[in-house]
C-alpha cells in the first residue's frame, strides 16, 4: 500500500509516482461519521448498506491506484451526510429518502445550519483537496471508482460493469472493447449515464484542468471480490499502462 499523503475528516489522499498515467478518485468510499456526527437510530437501517456508501469501491480504488503507481483521493465520510458526486445545489446533495423511508439524518437532522457546516467541513475540502491533487499531476486521465448494488428495487442486475462517460466518449469507447473481449458485461453509461451529470466530480476537476475523464460502476459482488479486482486491474493496466 502507498503512503499516505492526506488524512483528514473530509479526505485520505494516498501518494503516487509523478508520471503515473491516471489519478485515482472515489467519492463514496467510506460510510464513516466523523467526530460530531452520529446515526440516528432509526438510520441504522442504511449502515452497511449501498445507500451508506459504495461496496468495495475503496479497496478497488487503492488496489487500483497502486497497480498503476497513482496518486488516489478518497472521501472519509458517508454520502448520507453530503454527496460529494454532487453539486452544491443539487436536490440529492442531501438524501431525505431510502427504501421509502425517510432518512432521519437528513430530514429532522437537517436545518440551514447543519446544511452549511457540512458543506464546508466535508464537501469543499474534499473538492479543494481533489482540485489540488489534479493541478499537481501530470496524469492525462482522471478515473473515478463506484459500485452499484446487485439487486435494486426487487430487479436483478446482469450488468457487470458499467462505464461512465460525459465529454470523453471516445475514450470510453476503447475502455468498453476492452472489457467486453474479456468476457466482462460491460456497457456505456449503465447503470447510471454520466450524461445525467452523475459522474459530476470527476467530470469537474478533470474539465478544469484539461484532463479527460471516465468512471467505472462495478457490480458490489463483484467489486468485494479480492480476484475479480486483481483480474480487473490487469485490464485496466492493459488500457492505461
């Protein structure tokens, strides 16, 4: 494991070689409450779940970044308390909903002035910090890691992989090949499109600094598993080494 660079309530920033080919992110990597926070009992329903944070994505982002010699920013907090894959006037930036069920962190939790020091505690180092890690890398590419659950809403999901793309298509394209000749389900802008603004952090910082951007949404069964990722990372390597 590389060294760690930054390690704070909003961000872990782990090291990397100056002329590594892509820099690493991963928004929902951790489902931690920092000091000051804690889960109203009736959210504790959402820990260790998908609506928490990402499954695997943390592990397959380090993983990831290390096989690549790569600088990897991560979030230290839960999405439930602000989504860093969001801007901050988006309606999800806080969310109030889970399974049908109100979420009680952001509901009778939630007032203007919580709203602000969340912002500003966690949302904006973690982009600030990400702004700053971009500016000082040579990486051409910016990649960002998620997972999605493999059941959602009673529906089964097939897909394996899916890869995100916004400005950058073409590049998303050639990723797609690769994977799919590797006998991965792999398909452009699934589950999820990156067209729908939900690839909004990577896209950002990429976009600031003339940089091109993809992000990858990894089935969680998939992404938890310690020789999928080590057989992922050897197709990644193939594609950005």
């Amino acid at each position: 494991m590389t060294a760690l660079k930054i390690h704070n309530d909003a961000v872990e920033v782990r090291a990397g070689r100056p002329d590594a080919k892509v820099l690493v992110t991963c928004e929902h990597a951790s489902q931690r409450l920092p000091e000051g926070w804690e889960w109203p009992e009736r959210d504790r329903r959402l820990v260790d779940t998908h609506w928490a944070y990402d499954l695997g994505a943390a592990d397959m982002a380090r993983d990831f970044a290390a096989a690549m010699g790569a600088v990897v920013v991560l979030s230290r907090y839960s999405r439930l308390l602000v989504d860093p894959n969001r801007p901050e006037d988006s309606e999800t930036l806080f969310r109030t909903h889970a399974e049908g069920e109100p979420v009680e962190l952001n509901t009778t939790h939630l007032h203007d002035e919580e709203r602000r020091r969340r912002i500003e505690r966690l949302l904006r180092p973690y982009h600030a910090t990400l702004d700053a890690e971009v500016q000082a890398s040579r990486a051409p590419t910016l990649v960002s890691i998620h997972t999605f659950t493999p059941l959602y809403e009673g529906q089964r999901r097939t897909l394996e992989v899916g890869v995100l793309y916004d400005r950058d298509e073409a590049l998303a394209e050639r990723v797609t090949e690769v994977l799919v000749k590797a006998g991965l389900n792999a398909a452009l802008n699934e589950p999820y499109s990156g067209k729908a603004g939900l690839m909004y952090a990577v896209d950002r910082h990429a976009s600031a600094h003339g940089r091109a951007s993809v992000e990858f949404e990894v089935r969680q069964d998939l992404a938890t598993d310690p020789a999928f990722r080590r057989d992922f990372d050897a197709l990644l390597l193939q594609i950005f080494g």
